[in-house]
C-alpha cells in the first residue's frame, strides 16, 4: 500500500505563524494528542490537506483540464440519448473506481486501472483527470497525467546533448507515480521505438502494481480479431501490449458520434461565451 504519512515540511517551532494558522496546530502540521502521559504527536488533519493540494498542483495536468470534475461532466442535450445513456454509465464506473480505490478488507489500493475508449470529443480525457484528481484529493496519491505524444517528443529532446534534462528523469515520474494518466493510447505512428517505450512504461507498472488510466480513440477487442482494422486498438498496438492492457485496465466504452468541442463549444464561442 501507498505511504499515507509522508512528511510535509513544517516552519519552525520559532518562525512566526501567519493569522491564518491552523488553530489545532497552529501551521505546524503536528498537533498532540493526550495519552495519559507527555502525550503523543500525530499529523494534523491540515497536513493531509497541503499534502493533497501539493501533489495536485504538481501533477502535470494541463491548464485547460484542472477544473474537471465527476460531478461537472454532464452530456448535454446535444446528444442523443443512446449516447447520453452512455455517457451516463461511463461516469458511474469512474465513480465507483474512485469509491472503491481503496480495499478496506486488504488494507491497500486496487492494482488496476481504467481504459476509456470513444471517439474524439466524447469526454474521455475529462473523466480520466476528473477521477485522478479524486484520488489525489481523497487518498491524497502521488498522480500524474501525460499526454503519450508528448511524452515521446520529450524523451526524444533528451537525446540532445545539450538537453537539460536526461531520459531517466524525464521517465521516472511517469513510471513511479502512484496513479497515471496515459492520454491518447495509440494515436502515436506505431515504430518500433514507440512500442519500446510504451512497453517500458506499461509493463514497469505492471509489474509494480500501479495503477494506470488510459484514454484511447480506437476501438480495443477482445480476441485479437480487429488486428487488421486500422480504427482497432490492436492494430496500433503489439498483441503483447494489447494482451498487458487486458490485464492492467477495465474498458469503460464511450462509443458515439458526438463531439462535445464541435457540438457545444462552438456554438459557446458564437455566443461570446468562450
């Protein structure tokens, strides 16, 4: 299970406290509780909370995606209902992922992830970042959000030897975050370099037991059959992949042919809203 005491630096016993201190620890992070004897220091429920706001904040997630949430995604009347109903469902999954992330009974958080396959523009990112930025403030985790395409263009800077940044460093956030979101799985040309470093990220994390939420806009069956169709998951992807991606995520399918950004946020801009 996941370190939930990590330590959040305090100010000193002596350095002055603001006026809007916590008043049960006065901004220290440790209060103390009596135990019959000198009494014993615990963490301060405020902790917890800068503890969450930090790794928020450093969690990659991009400006326009911050105020994403569970309950702020709401199919419009633009769609039709087949599709809202879906939609629906797909927001109910993410709900009880983040409900049940942790297993009470194992004393530890879920192993597996998410996959979240539709078509562009359906929510898919929305709902990702929105269920990672509840675990992050629930169960206060190490997130991180990457868009794979990115990713690849930011490892491949490093091979620069003026490069401030190496591979590992650019790698190893991804790798050891405690929660990932993966954006836009296969919309990357599929060399064997990408099927490499895909490889390495899914299967390090795979075998670390971390949890990964992947958004893709093809379509992931089961089987193998859709190897030859170019809309299929399997056609991007190595079987050895598509085989790890069965294992490490549930599919939350988001199927339709409306697009929130052309649908709705246009006719907003027209508006002046936007």
């Amino acid at each position: 299970m996941a370190d939930l005491s990590r330590f959040v630096p305090t100010p000193s016993p002596a350095a002055a406290l603001p006026e809007d201190a916590c008043p049960d620890c006065g901004g220290r992070g440790w209060k103390v509780e009596s135990d019959g004897g000198a009494g014993t220091a615990v963490r301060c429920d405020c902790a917890k909370r800068q503890r969450g706001e930090f790794y928020l904040t450093h969690a990659g997630i991009p400006e326009r995606y911050l105020r994403c949430r569970l309950d702020n995604f709401k199919p419009t009347v633009s769609a039709d209902a087949k599709i809202r109903q879906q939609l629906t469902r797909a927001q109910k999954q993410a709900e009880l992922y983040v409900e049940s992330f942790l297993d009470v009974e194992e004393n530890r958080f879920r192993e597996s992830g998410l996959i979240l396959i539709g078509p562009p523009g359906i929510g898919k990112t929305h709902l990702a970042v929105a269920v990672l930025i509840a675990l992050i403030e629930r169960y206060k985790v190490r997130g991180r959000f990457v868009d794979f395409g990115s990713l690849l263009h930011q490892i491949q800077s490093t091979f620069d030897p003026a490069s401030p940044e190496s591979k590992h460093q650019v790698l190893d956030p991804v790798i050891e975050a405690e929660v990932l979101v993966l954006d836009e799985l296969g919309a990357q040309k599929p060399t064997d370099w990408v099927k490499d470093m895909l490889y390495l990220i899914m299967n390090t994390r795979y075998t670390a037991r971390r949890p990964t939420l992947f958004t893709t806009n093809y379509r992931l069956d089961d089987g193998g059959e859709g190897a030859d169709d170019p809309q299929s998951l399997e056609s991007r992807l190595s079987p050895l992949l598509v085989s790890r991606l069965w294992e490490m995520a549930q599919p939350v399918r988001m199927t339709g042919k409306w697009d929130f950004r052309r649908d709705v946020m246009t006719h907003r801009h027209r508006l002046g809203h936007g």
